[in-house]
C-alpha cells in the first residue's frame, strides 16, 4: 500500500516528457485507473489534515491548488499521450472492397505473404517498434500473438529493423534480404515502404515478407552438386581411364590382367552408379527438407521390409538380425513413406557394412519417448553426441535404434559423422564401398521430418595417438581392451502424431 | 504483460527487455556475417562486422544506463530487480560475444591472403553454426521466458566442446603435415576457441534467465567436456 503511493508520489513530480514516451502505451487505457485514485488519496490526506491541524486552513488550501493543477495538467497529458498512442483509428464501418463485400483488412489477412504494419514515434527509442496490424501469415511465422506487440520481439535481424526505421522516418522504401536459421534455415527477402500518416508524431511503415528458400536452395543445391559430383567422381574416373590405358597397351594380351581389370573397373563403375544415384536423392531430399511431410508410415513395417531385403546379404556375411518393437500399424507416424524405409535401410546398411561375422544387428523401436528419453544415453560408459535436434519440441517420439557389434567409432570422430563424404579415420567399411552420402541422406530426412539424431559408442581406446599427440583426451573411455565390447548405435527419434494412452 | 499500476513503468521494463532482444539480433548477426567472412573469405563482410561491433557497445552502454536509472528511480523490487539485474548481464554477455566475432572477422581478414583451406573453414562453418543455433536459442526464450529453452541450451554445451576438440585435432594433424600452414592454422585454432567462448557466453544467458525466472541460481554442475 505505502509502495504503491510512493510510486504515485513520484510519477507527480517527473517532467511531462516522460508521460509522453510512455504514452506509447499499448494498453492506454490502464493509464486512468490509478489517476482518480491518487487525487482521491490526497484529498483525503488533506481533508484529515484539515481536521487535525486546523490552525492553518490556507496551507491546505494552497495544497489543494497545486493539486487540482498538477491532476489538470496530467490529464492533458495522458490525454495527448493516449491520442499518440492509440492504435490507427478503425472505422467503426470497415471501408469495404464493395458494399457486399470482404473489408480491406479482410483481404490482407488473406494475403499468404507475411504482411505487417509498424509504427513508430521517436526515431531514438531503437526498441520501440509497434506491430499494429500482422496478417495471418506474419503471426503464424514469426509467432506473433496478441494485438499490439513489439517488433523486436518478432523480428530481430538487424538488418530489417534498420530498414524499418528508414521508412518510418526517412521516408524510404527499401528491400533487404535476411536469413532466419534454425534446424531448417529460410531465406527471406523483406519490402519495407513509408505509409501516410493525416496527423499525430506517430509514423507507419509496411512491412511485406516474402519465402525465398526455394529459389536459393535451387541455387545452391546446383552448386553443391556440380562441386560434389565434379570432386568426388573424379577418383574412380581417374582410375578407369588407367586400367583403360593398360588395357590397350602392354595388358592387351594378358587374359588374366584383363579379366582382373575388367573387374576392377565393373566395381569403379559400379561405385560412380553409386554415387550419382546417392547425390542426386540427396539434392532431391534437401530441396523438400523445409516441406513437412504428409502421408502415413510405420516404422515397424519399415524395419521388417528392412530386414526382409537384408536377409540374404546378412546370411552370406554371417550375420543375424533381430527386431524388437511394437507390432506394424499400431504407432503410425506422419512420414514420407519411402523416405522412413530409407532411413531404415541406410542406417541397417551400416551396420552391417562393421558387422563382424557372427554378430548380431539389433533394431529396436521405442515408442512414447519424451524428448528427453529419446535423447538420453542407454549406456554411460559409451560416448555419445546428438548428430541432430529439433528446434520444435513435440510431446513424444517414436526411436529406431540400430546398433551392431562392429569396431565402434571413437569419440573425436563422433562430431563429423554425419557430414557428406566423411569417413572416418582407418576404418575399413569391407569390401563394398559406401559413397559416404548414406548418414547425410539420413540426417537430412530426419530433418525434414523434425526428428533427431543421436550416436552413441563404444570404441577400442587409441593407441597410435598418444606417440603421435602430446596429449590424451581426457574423456576417452579406457577400459581394459580384453573385455571391451564395442559397438555403434543411432536412434533417430521421430515426432509421434498420437499421445500415448494414459 | 506486467500488471503495474503505474504504466510507464511497466513499459519501462518492457523496454528493457526489448532493447536487450534488439541487441541479441545484433549479435547475432555479427557471429553470422563473422564466419560467413571465413567461410567466404569476404574481406569487405569482415570489415563491417568490425564497424559494427561499436553499435553494440553503444547499445550496452545505454541497456546499462537504462537499468541503473531503473533502479534509482523505481526501486524495482523482486520480479522486476530481477529483470532489471538480467538485463544488464544479458546485456554484458552479449557484448562480450559481439567483442568475440569482431576478433573472429580480424582473423578471417588475415588468413584471407594465405592459401584457401577449405576443409578447415568449413569445420569454422558447421561450428559456428551450432553455437549461433544456441545463440538464437537462449534470446527466444529469453524473449518468450521460456524456462525449458533455456535449460535445453545450458544443457547441450558440450557439442560445440566436442566440436571443438575434434577441431583442434584436425588442426595439429595440419600443422605437422605441412608447417607452412601453421600461422593461417593458429589463426583458425583462435577463431574456434572464440566460437566456444561464444557458446559459454549462451550458457552463462541461460543462467541469467533461470535466475530471472526463478530467482535463484542455477547450481547444478554444468555437463562440460574438457577443451584446450
């Protein structure tokens, strides 16, 4: 109670610019509550005094008059600040495109490029920056709520808000292209433009967003792929054009070199097939990768096709696989169909590529995960990194984790591994090559589908790298290597459509 | 929003807030444009990440300005000290950020002459990435006062740990193999190290938002990986 009179008193006595600045009021309204309340305050402060002390009436006359002057010129104040600040007068009859027909704010609200009104009153206050009306486009992408609220807190770039002052108060109409970055990054181009204003220090600007992530990653998925295509192809066309060159020359009679050859070049053909196949789904992948998917699928299904199309590989190679998880069709998720089998099939193909003969690949599915479980690791011992996170979080999650017995990847790689054409240092992926495209497809697809991805594993510690480095990583597992049992496991996790029955 | 009877006031706090917002887009885009100009090798990029780093003292400056007049004036109690007192570290974090990728941009102006590595400044790129994902994480919740999102981003410090050592090794490998890459490395090695810097400075944010939120400290050990 004595606080709140203090921060009366105090607000008296402030100079009037301050009502002014704060006039820009949001809510003005608010403003009238406490102003009958604080003169109503000191009349009774005064009539108590007058009953107490009645001695000196005139003093308290006095006070009375300064009172009554102060309470006039605040009104006048608050009255001027409310004018400033109050939302750009609507037509009690919205001004409509005909008699019949839909208002002009109607037909804005309609319009799918993000549109948005700013004002602004002092070009100093930087942050205060008004959105007064925001189509349904602008509140869906950048999460506007509520009626008035500050641009800032919207829309930070730089950048925009720059070019959102000039057009308030330069009068200029300018457009600038920014980025906003999360797990899928947008490009944006912005139009920004001066609006008349009949009165009042108040200034308006529009502000027009447009999408234009397709265009750029048109852009930029052409480059990548010439650049990829361009570097990575070079490898096993060089080595063609050897055998061919050996083949016409001194190899030419040579029946044995030129079946061995033959075959070498079959396997470099073969692996170029491969690998324009493995770029191209990649480049395809990344164009949709900001599209969320629609359409029905079910990961049990697709680890039992999986493992279906793997069985005869795995036998020739001594491998078993086994599957645990829900039965197919009862946790349907919203997938790309054919893009979840890949996930499925990269990850298992993997596996197997490390499998040692004799070993097991388990794939597992866990459904009803909070993102936290998802995430967590399942053995502390091991070393694990998150590869991928959403930047939305979904209440639960369905998780494929396929795990094989093979070498395991030590820590200091685990940060590169889903990056294109990475491979990991020494490790031998047997006698079929990857094309090092195959955990970037899965990434990207998880991506798209606002999954995670996590590794974990467990590796033989090193031992080459403690005679060539001064130092040990302190975190590397050391257990003793006769009972060491090492492994490599990914969960990718997937947002699940349906809570879980309580 | 704020249920202060004297509205000014209210808006006031607001203002603050949003300023800080204002400053964190800045920042923000200074670590962008700062590895884009390593990545790019775009000399005229880093120079205006330069430039800029002086808004950004500029804008710590006012935000502090701003807060101790807060406090001389309203005695801001509880919620609001709070506010008040989050701001201005915020506010202090972020310039220290901003101070971070200005000498990011330097650095990226000096191995500009020396011979393209790509493989190493693209390791600058996906690190960078990750730490500006934090960066734009911790002021969205700071923005929405999420309390989770903020923990997400105090939690997950140790991947840019990781980045970074794995970053670290590749540049020793580097240096051993070919010694004439040793200044334009070290110059890389630094940049990483001020991309984890930046990365603890949106853990100690998180913080300052806990301790905003809740009012009291965040003790809990944070998951850390050791870096050189």
């Amino acid at each position: 109670m004595d606080n709140r009179i203090l921060t009366h008193a105090s607000v008296l006595y402030l100079p009037h610019s301050d009502y002014i600045d704060g006039g820009m009021a949001h809510k003005p309204r608010k403003i009238r509550g406490y102003f009958p309340l604080s003169v109503a305050t000191g009349i009774i402060v005064l009539i108590v005094l007058a009953i107490v002390a009645p001695q000196a009436p005139w003093l308290i006359w006095v006070a009375l008059a300064v009172l009554a002057t102060c309470a006039f010129a605040m009104n006048r104040d608050i009255e001027r600040a409310k004018r400033d600040a109050k939302p750009a007068p609507v037509a009690t009859e919205p001004v409509r495109v005909q008699p019949e027909g839909p208002s002009f704010q109607e037909v804005l609200r309609a319009i799918p490029d993000p549109v948005m009104i700013v004002s602004g009153v002092e070009p100093n206050d930087i942050a205060g920056r008004w959105i007064i009306f925001a189509n349904t486009a602008a509140r869906e992408e950048f999460h506007i709520t509520g009626e008035n609220g500050l641009l800032v807190s919207s829309l930070r770039n730089p950048e925009v808000l720059e070019a959102v002052d000039e057009a308030l108060f330069g009068g200029i109409r300018r457009d600038t292209v920014f980025e906003t970055s999360g797990a899928q990054d947008k490009f944006w181009r912005a139009w920004t433009s001066p609006l008349p204003v009949r009165e009042g220090a108040r200034r308006l600007s529009l502000l027009v967003l447009r999408d234009e992530t397709d265009i750029r990653r048109i852009e930029r998925m052409r480059a990548d792929f010439l650049a990829n295509a361009s570097h990575e192809l070079r490898t096993p066309l060089a080595s063609l054009t050897g055998f061919i060159e050996t083949l016409r020359g001194h190899a030419k009679d040579d029946i044995k070199a030129r079946d061995k050859f033959l075959n070498i070049m079959a396997a470099q053909a073969d692996r170029m097939g491969r690998l324009i196949h493995d770029l191209l789904s990649l480049s395809r992948i990344e164009m949709n990768e900001h599209v969320p998917p629609s359409g029905e699928a079910d990961l049990s299904l697709a680890a039992r096709d999986v493992m279906d199309s793997l069985s005869i590989l795995a036998q020739e190679k001594g491998v078993s696989l086994t599957f645990t998880g829900p039965a197919p069709g009862s946790h349907p998720l919203i997938a790309d169909r054919d893009q979840i089998l890949q996930v499925v099939q990269n990850l298992s193909d993997n596996a197997l590529k490390y499998a040692p003969r004799g070993s097991q690949i388990e794939l597992e599915i866990l459904t009803d995960r909070t993102l936290e479980q998802a995430i967590a690791a399942r053995d502390p011992s091991a070393s694990k990194l998150v590869l991928l996170r959403p930047d939305r979080r979904d209440d639960f999650y369905t998780v494929i984790r396929v795990k094989d017995h093979g070498p395991g990847i030590r820590r200091e790689f685990l940060p590169r591994l889903a990056e294109r054409f990475y491979r990991v240092e020494g490790q031998k992926s047997g006698d079929k090559l990857g094309t090092g495209l195959g955990l970037a497809i899965v990434k990207h697809i998880i991506n798209r589908h606002r999954g995670g991805l996590v590794v974990e594993s467990v590796a033989l510690p090193s031992t080459t790298d403690k005679d060539l480095l001064a130092y040990d990583l302190p975190d590397t597992v050391t257990i003793p290597s006769d009972n060491l049992i090492t492994y490599t496991a990914f969960s990718a996790y997937f947002p699940q459509p349906r809570r879980p029955k309580a | 929003m704020n249920t202060h009877i004297v509205k000014t006031y209210g808006e006031e706090l607001d203002q603050l807030s949003a300023e800080v917002v204002l400053m964190g887009g800045l920042a923000e885009a200074q670590v962008a444009d700062a590895v884009e100009a390593v990545a790019r090798r775009d000399v005229a990029l880093a120079q205006s990440v330069v430039v800029r780093d002086q808004k950004l003292d500029e804008l710590e400056k006012d935000i502090e300005r701003k807060c101790i007049r807060l406090i001389a004036l309203r005695q801001p109690m509880a919620a609001d000290l709070r506010k008040t007192v989050a701001a201005m570290k915020i506010a202090t974090s972020l310039e220290r950020t901003g101070d971070l990728a200005k000498n990011i941009a330097k650095r990226s102006m000096v191995i500009a002459e020396a011979e393209p590595m790509s493989p190493l400044t693209r390791s600058i790129e996906r690190m960078g990435k990750l730490v500006s994902s934090r960066l734009r994480d911790v002021l969205d919740a700071y923005k929405s006062g999420k309390l989770d999102m903020a923990m997400a981003v105090w939690s997950s410090d140790t991947e840019v740990d990781e980045h970074y050592n794995a970053l670290f090794r590749e540049l020793l490998t580097y240096m051993m193999g070919d010694p004439r890459t040793i200044s334009a490395c070290t110059h890389i090695l630094f940049m990483a190290k001020n991309l984890e810097r930046i990365g603890d400075h949106a853990t100690n944010m998180a913080e300052h938002i806990h301790y905003e939120i809740t009012g009291e400290d965040y003790v809990e050990d944070r998951p850390k990986s050791s870096t050189f």
